[in-house]
C-alpha cells in the first residue's frame, strides 16, 4: 500500500484525516490502517495470530468511531497495537474483523500520536466523486 | 446553526464581546477576548460552538467563552455554562475527554539557587520515577478491579489513605479531591481495564511535571497570604483521568445520543448530546464522571507523593528541609453542582468547566480555610518555555462567569505545523539555551509541544485580570520538564 493512502487534515487543536473507498468495507479498512499509521511506529515482528473484533453501532458514523475506539481500546488496556486488519463480515450496524496485534516495545517501538478518543466532530461519511469518503477527527 | 464569525460580535468594552441571541439561541453569548485574541479564532468554528451551547435546555445565565477559547469537540474549549438541576441538561461535550483534567502547584521552602545544580538529576529521577508517555503504566501500584472501585468513590482520599501524600493535602484541593456522588458501578469494565495499569502516571501530550520558581510577584500581600515569595522552589503537576476518563466520556457519547432522541432535542453538533439532569441518562453520566474525576484526583495525588519522594531521594535530605506542601489542586474540564447568585437569589446549577478553571473569590464557603482571605489560588500553566501564572479568584468572576478563569495558553500551531516548524532544530538544546532541562517520553511529543506552537499564555492572563476575572498573583518559570 503506498503511504499516502490518507491525508492529515490540520487544525491547531485536532488532527483529523481523510480516506477513500471503492466500498464502505474498504473504506472501513482503510480508515483503520490509517489510524494504525498516525498513532504507531512499530517494527514488524512476522507472523502472529490475528484476533477477533466484534463492533456494533445504532449507525454507520457511530460504526466508525466505534471501531477506532476499539484498536485504542486493546492499545490502552492491554498495550496491543494493531498492525494490520481484514473486515470479515460488514453491514451499517456491525463489523465482525480480524485484527494483527503487536506487543508494544517501548524500547523499539515508538508512539507517534497520543490519542485520547475519536470524536463526532465533523465525523462525514458519504460519496463523494463516484468514490466512499470518510473523515474523522481525534481528540489529542 | 449557520456558521457564526467575529461579524456576529458587538463589543462592549476593550475585553468582552457578546454574541447576541439569535436562531434557536435560548441566551446570549459572552467572549472575554481583547482583539489580539480574537485573531487567533477568527477562523475557527468556536464562535459557533458558543451560540451551540447556548440552544442547550436549561441554560442559565449566558454561554461564556474564556480568553485562551479555541475550537473544541461540542463546546469550545474555554467554554462555561450552568444549568438548571430540574430543568437543564448535562453533556460530556461540556466537560470533554480528558475529564479532570487538572493543575496541582506545590511550593518548596527553598529558593532556586538552593537546587540549581540538582535540576540535571531531579529531572532524570522525576523522569524515572512517574511513568509518563502514552499508554504509560504504573510498575509499582497493581490494583485489582475492586480495588479500583475504591479509588473511584473516593478519589484522592483513597491515595492519602494508602500512604501517598498527607491528610493537609485534602484541604487543598478542589472538592477535597473527591465528589461525592460518584457511582463506580456507572463505569463499564472497558474503561476500568483502561484505568487500571494507569493510576500514578502522567500520560502523554501537553502532560507534564514541572520544577520551576516564582520569578515575578504582582501583589506582595496575595502572594503572601498563598505562601509564595520571589525565587521560590515550584512544582506543577498536570494530568487527568488518563485512559479511564476518555473512556467514560466515549461511552456515555454513545449512550447520551440515544438520550438526545428520546427527549427529543435537537441538537446542533452530535458532540453536545445531553440528557437531562434529572434523568436516568443524565444522572448515570455525572455518576461516570464524578468517578472519572476522582480517579484523577487520586492519579495527581500519587504523582505529587513520586515528586516529594524524588526530592528526597536526588537532595538527600527530608521533606521538612524542602516542604513541597500543596498550594491547590484546581479541575479545568468538569460539571459540577454549585450554588450560584442567579437574579439577585442563590441557586443550585449544573456548572460545565470545559478547559476553564474555578475561581472562586475570598469568604466563598469553597474556599479553604488557607485562603478566605486571598481567595481560591488559580494555575495556569504555559508553555514549556515560558511561564506559567497563579491567580486568585475575584467577586466579579463569581458575578460575571460563575466563578470561573481561563485554564492555559492554547495552541496555535497544528502537530504538524510544529513537527515542520522544528524542522532542524535541537528542541532539547534549545530549551537548555533558555535555562530549562526538558526529558520527554519521545521526541514526537517534545517537538509538538515546542513554546512556539502556543500563543504566549501572557496574553490570555492578562485579558482574565484586566477584565476581573481573576487577580494576578505571581509568574512562575520552568527549570526542568519532563514530559509525556
């Protein structure tokens, strides 16, 4: 993937950024990997077993926030960085997703961003150019 | 809600600006900005959150923006607003992520020469000793669940009572360092795994301890009466509830937007869902919170114990050689029951702090003792660089902004603007140039946290004094930092 598969929207107080999706599962996924890409730096150790998410929602912006919050969720409680995602089942109201998680090694490992929480704040996810297009903003 | 903008504003003096009542405004807006200020959120959207938090039910008196207000997620931050207990609402958007967040300032009995050459080595040990960085966990204090069920009814008692500080420190301490109708049985198991491995650290971002010194004295018998004198040891301790308070706050998000559909309101921005005080929702969610706060209060209570036990440790002396005796402890994002002076009669409101700070005058039954004569002391910290201030309350600030002052400087450069900006430059070096010893968790933090991504916090106390909000007492500047 190249690295430019996001872009950061700036704000003195927030960082937000955008992502595109031929599908609203593939711009899911996407979104997830860019959080991933603005939160850690990690050195890949190989193979690991993936685990299992499960995320609902009463709407596709809260499915979003939803499912961000729970990749801080396994960083902040149990010190997991996920390193990659495959969603495995999507409506409007569910994921069901594989994730790669990664043991956080302070030594190696570097933070990029502290993330408090993803918000509602000018959340969009709508069509835009024949195209899935999803913004979000995090609270720093 | 059209976009509001500066247009909207109608001066009335040089320090406040109203924004009258219109759409579906229940009251006006007041912004205490002098024009230097009111540049820097000309392009933002909090002049719009301000007419967004006064369409909330309830609403008493005006919606208020603080001099250091920028755009924030539902209010802006620097926003205050009260409520009616009966008929107002409560929002998590009023009170924000990092709930509690707050600044404690201890005072030492020493002055600066006294520790000069120990700064290289309280900042390492300070380093070493308080876990610091993001999803930085505490070694030392393991807490069972049900443990950490405690520290949530009683916040920063419970610390006291396990060893970490003294009971005087109670007495300093907004609340007592505890809210008493906190419910840990309103916090769900996510935000208690968020929290537990968190107590006694000091996270990440614009966290930080600092020791400094009082370098400027603006009223001898104020500072005084709050115990500072010029060239006096400082340290300044600023952190919140950590993972378990933003947790809380996304949780009850969720829950309160539900609550926003079932009464019926209709909101502006989906970050200022509420419910009303008096319901299950809202009663569920100032429970969550008053926990939240408490572990916050605990968490700046432990880290104040790790700061004295490392001055002891790096001057080998006793405490009673250097003091480090709390000053106060002040919350700058929280709701809270008051009583205030509404129509010329007291009542009970809801008061949201979102990144703004209590500050109540002298005689204010809040006030501690130490204090009746001063007033309740006030911190806002600056920039790692600069300075910081210590205020105190006045009666016109209970009058006009129920009691409330402005919490910092506020940013005004993006991370990334800062990362670009630092481009090149040694922040570490150029701190020391300017005579403060900064260790932060990684260099990502130290970069976006440079002096230069911040309006001079100068600027902003100036306006809160001018405008009587708050009295300026005393500047204190950093000699060593350490960071998240």
């Amino acid at each position: 993937m190249p690295t430019q598969f996001y872009r950061i929207i700036e704000h003195p107080a927030d960082t937000g950024f955008e992502v595109k999706g031929n599908t609203r599962k593939k711009l899911f996924e996407t979104a997830a990997r860019a959080f991933f890409d603005i939160m850690w730096s990690v050195e890949h150790t190989g193979e690991n077993e993936p685990y299992s998410i499960e995320v609902r929602s009463g709407d596709i912006n809260e499915l979003m926030v939803n499912f961000l919050e729970e990749f801080l969720y396994l960083f902040d409680a149990k010190g997991l960085v996920s390193t990659d995602l495959k969603i495995e089942s999507f409506s409007e109201t569910k994921i069901i997703a594989k994730v790669w998680l990664h043991q956080f090694n302070n030594e190696i490992d570097q933070e990029l961003l502290a993330v408090k929480a993803v918000t509602y704040h000018q959340l969009f996810i709508g069509r835009k150019d024949n195209q899935w297009v999803a913004r979000v903003f995090l609270d720093i | 809600m059209k976009e509001l903008s500066i247009h909207n504003l109608k001066q009335i003096d040089q320090y406040r600006w109203l924004l009258p009542r219109q759409g579906k405004m229940r009251t006006d807006g007041m912004l205490f900005l002098d024009r230097t200020l009111l540049e820097y959120i000309k392009n933002d959207k909090s002049i719009t959150q301000v007419a967004n938090v006064a369409w909330l039910p309830g609403i008493v008196g005006r919606s208020l923006a603080m001099p250091d207000m920028h755009q924030g997620y539902g209010f802006p931050i620097g926003g205050v607003a009260a409520f009616d207990p009966e008929k107002g609402v409560v929002s998590p958007g009023g009170v924000g992520y990092d709930i509690n967040c707050g600044v404690r300032l201890l005072r030492s009995t020493l002055e600066k020469g006294e520790i000069a050459s120990s700064i290289p080595e309280l900042v390492e040990s300070l380093f070493a000793n308080i876990p610091t960085g993001v999803g930085s966990r505490q070694r030392h204090l393991k807490l069972n669940k049900q443990e950490l069920k405690k520290v949530l009814e009683s916040g920063a008692p419970w610390a006291v009572k396990k060893g970490f500080g003294i009971k005087d420190d109670l007495l300093h301490i907004e609340e007592g360092g505890s809210l008493d109708w906190a419910d840990p049985g309103t916090v769900s198991d996510k935000a208690l795994d968020r929290g537990q491995a968190q107590l006694g650290t000091l996270g990440s971002g614009n966290h930080f301890v600092e020791v400094g010194f009082v370098d400027k004295i603006f009223d001898r018998k104020l500072a005084s009466g709050i115990g500072l004198f010029e060239n006096q040891v400082t340290v300044i301790i600023h952190t919140g509830s950590r993972g378990l308070g933003h947790q809380v706050c996304g949780d009850y998000i969720r829950i309160l937007q539900n609550a926003s559909r079932k009464y019926g309101f209709d909101l502006p921005d989906r970050e200022l869902c509420c419910a009303p005080i008096n319901s299950p929702e809202g009663k569920k969610y100032l429970a969550a919170m008053a926990a939240a706060a408490n572990f916050a209060f605990a968490n700046r209570q432990i880290i104040t114990e790790e700061v004295r036990q490392t001055f002891e440790q790096v001057l080998g002396t006793g405490r009673k050689k250097f003091g480090l005796d709390l000053v106060y402890d002040v919350c700058h994002n929280i709701a809270k029951y008051e009583t205030h002076t509404v129509d010329g009669k007291p009542q009970e409101v809801v008061v949201h702090r979102k990144g703004a700070t209590r500050a109540f005058p002298a005689n204010h039954p809040k006030v501690p003792e130490a204090y009746r004569e001063t007033g309740q002391p006030v911190l806002i910290p600056g920039d790692m660089g600069r300075y910081s201030y210590v205020l105190v309350g006045t009666e016109q600030g209970m009058h006009e902004a129920f009691g409330s002052t402005c919490h910092g400087a506020g940013r005004i450069m993006s991370r990334h603007a800062a990362k670009k900006f630092a481009k090149g430059h040694n922040v570490t070096a150029e701190l020391a140039e300017m005579g403060v010893r900064v260790k932060g968790a990684g260099r990502a933090t130290l970069v976006e946290e440079i002096p230069q991504a911040y309006k001079d916090v100068e600027d902003v106390v100036r306006v809160v004094h001018e405008a009587g909000l708050a009295r300026k007492v005393a500047r204190l500047r950093p000699m060593g930092v350490i960071k998240g």
